[in-house]
C-alpha cells in the first residue's frame, strides 16, 4: 500500500517538477540557466504560458504540499523494507546486481531530494552549490532508478494488494493481527515476534502524519484564511500590515541595495534595436497606467493572494523604442548586488501579456523598498524569482 501510493505521488511530483524548471525559461539565455550542460534532459523545455493567471501558484504548490505529505509514507515504506536493504550476498546475478544498483539510487536519491526539497522550502541554502542543477539532476538520477525498479516490483506489488480484502485488514485489530507468511522476498522474519500494532493501525499511523503536515503546509500555497494554518512556512518573512504588507523572500539589504541605487538619481533605462531611452519615476508614472490583481508564487511553495499592480505594461514601453508590433523578448536588469537571481530573461509571450506590467505601485500606495521600489516587474504564472524587484534596465530583443 505504502509503495502504491509513492508510485502515484512521486509521478506527480516528478511531473510538477519538470514543470516548475519548464517555467523557469532555462532555453531563454545563461541568465535563467543554473543548470549547467542538462543537454538533452531539457527535452521538455516549452514556452510557459501566462494563463491561467495562477498556473505557476497551483503547480507548484502541490509539488511543494505533495513532496511535504509524503514524507511520513516514505519514511514507513523505508522502514518496512530495511532487511532489502542488507540482504546477503549483495549480488546472486547479472538481474539482481541491477535491482541492486537500482536500490542504492533509488534510496540514495529519494533521500537526497525530499532533503534538499525540505532545506530548499525553508530557505535554508546549506548544500553545497546552486539548489536548481542539484535538484535537477539528482530528480533525474532518482527517478530513472524509480522506473527500473517499479518495473521489478510491481508484479509483486499487484499480488500483495489482491492477497486481501481492504475492508477486511481495516477492522482488523492487533489482537487478531497474523504476521505475513514466509517467502522468498527476504522480508517477512523466519520467527515473528507477536505483533504490536495492526494494519489498520500503520496506515492510520502514517496516513494521520501525513494529514498533519498537510493541515501545516497547504495554507502557504492555498493562502486566504489558511495562510495562518501553514506552521511549517518560512516565517519572518511578513514586512507588516498595509498595503505592502504580504510576503517577501528576500529584503533590498539582503541583497546589497543602496539608498542611492534607488534613491532620486534612479533612471529606468529602456533599450530596442538601434534606440535608447531614460526615464525617470516621475516620467515612468507619467506613462499610461494599468492594473492588474495578480499573486507571487515562489519555488518554495509559497504564494501571496492577488494584490492589485499598477503600473506601465511591457509592451508599451517595447513601443517607445519602435518595437510596436509583436515586441520581442525582453532582458530586465536590477540594482540588485549580491544573489544569483539579479537579472533575468522573459519571453516574447510574456510581454505581450497585458497584464505583465513594470509595477510601481501596489494596493494603491507606492512599492515599498523589499517589494522592489522604485519598479518591479510582475507577470501572471511567472516564478517570483523572475518578476525581478529594483528594476533598472529593460532590453528587448536583447540575443538569447
């Protein structure tokens, strides 16, 4: 049971995965690429789209909330699976050595990402390395061992589920609980000790753990009321109450800004081919301005609720230098001096969007400084990371 539900869970993830690194745009240019010669494992890699507004908020939340939940169900079917682990000899043929080697990536590997997965949604960047190609390609590593060895087990996961009768284990109670009978899987133990806990009661066990880090998790994701349930959110991050008063994942110190990288000599710089033009914010809020309502959904998992943008949208200022129809990609700089994410590349669909905007203000009061003042960018579905804060230079059309 605990292998049937992984199988499901960890194809959903798997798949949520590949599409949280889809949105990252990677094939746009070095800027979005952490991930060094992925090569041909970037098969996948598609133009990701900006609606449904929330795409990004929903996938990733339940990459994050499922990966979280399924930690209790990992740990039990490790457990219940520990003799496989030192079976001896380690090899008895050419098909065992290879279930072998699928074994130790397989554990090896499903450690190693729910590890960096849990460091990673906490904000705790204690890997060695960029969190993304580590992730990237130990998903890879991981869920090759996975397919190879479903494709052992899954015979015998399929006779053990019709061995019996679902509701018959669930109103089996420890009193009348009968150990497994002998075979040849090296599991069940020649001289069981009289059992402590029931069926009924391990999947109770780890299905109510499970419903725990659920009721703990969702809410950072879900947001609304719920937000105040996610227990096991990065907390610290609330700049207050008010109109900026929503979630953060980093502050304009804790990446080196400057009074005077934003202060009243700050110019947004827009480029296209063959043209250049400098605004100041007075000019920029002098530009026609739009709304949008429209949330921050973060890799960690977590996201805000829609808060209402306003500000200049990317394809009117791809028309103040010349580019009026079908504008281009753009290239966004930021003031930003320190992390990995100072700049970054979004793609021609992108900016046709009208509802991606170079945000100067938010909930009707200018952004505040850890929001990204003077000017921000914000696109629907797009990554936080990639709606980059203290915007100083727009380059559309700029080489990929």
């Amino acid at each position: 049971m605990f292998g049937l539900v992984l199988l499901l869970g960890i194809t959903v993830l798997f798949v949520t995965g590949l599409l949280s690194y889809a949105a990252y745009n990677p094939n746009l240019a070095p800027g979005n690429d952490h991930t060094p010669e992925k090569g041909w494992l970037g098969f996948y890699l598609f133009p990701w789209p900006t609606r449904p507004y929330w795409l990004y908020r929903l996938t990733q939340g339940v990459h994050v909330t499922l990966g979280v939940v399924l930690i209790p169900v990992l740990l039990a079917k490790l457990w219940s699976v520990i003799p496989k682990l030192f079976a001896w000899p380690p090899l008895r043929s050419p098909r065992h050595a290879l279930e072998r080697l699928s074994l130790l990536l397989l554990v090896g590997g499903v450690l190693f990402e729910f590890v960096t997965g849990v460091l990673n949604i906490q904000l705790h960047y204690i890997f060695p390395g960029s969190f993304y190609p580590l992730h990237f390609y130990g998903a890879w590593v991981f869920i090759g061992a996975f397919v190879v060895h479903v494709v052992f087990r899954i015979p015998t996961m399929t006779t053990a589920l019709r061995s019996r009768r679902w509701r018959t284990e669930l109103r089996t109670p420890a009193a009348r609980t009968r150990p497994e009978p002998p075979d040849d899987t090296g599991l069940v133990t020649p001289d069981p000790a009289p059992p402590t806990m029931s069926r009924r009661g391990a999947l109770g066990m780890v299905g109510a753990g499970s419903l725990v880090l659920l009721v703990v998790t969702a809410g950072q994701s879900i947001g609304g009321a719920l937000r105040r349930t996610a227990l096991l959110a990065p907390h610290g991050r609330e700049p207050g109450t008010g109109p900026n008063g929503f979630q953060i994942n980093k502050t304009a110190a804790a990446v080196g800004i400057r009074a005077r990288d934003i202060g009243p000599d700050w110019r947004l710089v827009v480029r296209g081919p063959g043209q250049e033009r400098s605004f100041t914010r007075e000019q920029v809020l002098a530009l026609p301005q739009h709304m949008a309502a429209l949330p921050i959904a973060c890799v960690e998992g977590w996201s805000t609720d829609d808060q209402i943008w306003s500000g200049v949208r990317l394809h009117d200022l791809a028309a103040l230098v010349g580019l009026r129809e079908s504008p281009p990609g753009v290239f966004v700089e930021s003031a930003q001096r320190s992390g990995s994410f100072n700049s970054a590349h979004l793609r021609d669909n992108q900016v046709r969007d009208p509802r991606a905007l170079l945000a100067l203000r938010v909930n009707g009061a200018d952004l505040s400084v850890d929001h990204g003042y003077p000017a921000r960018i914000i696109v629907p579905a797009n990554p936080g990371v990639h709606n980059t804060k203290w915007v100083t230079r727009l380059t559309f059309g700029a080489p990929r």
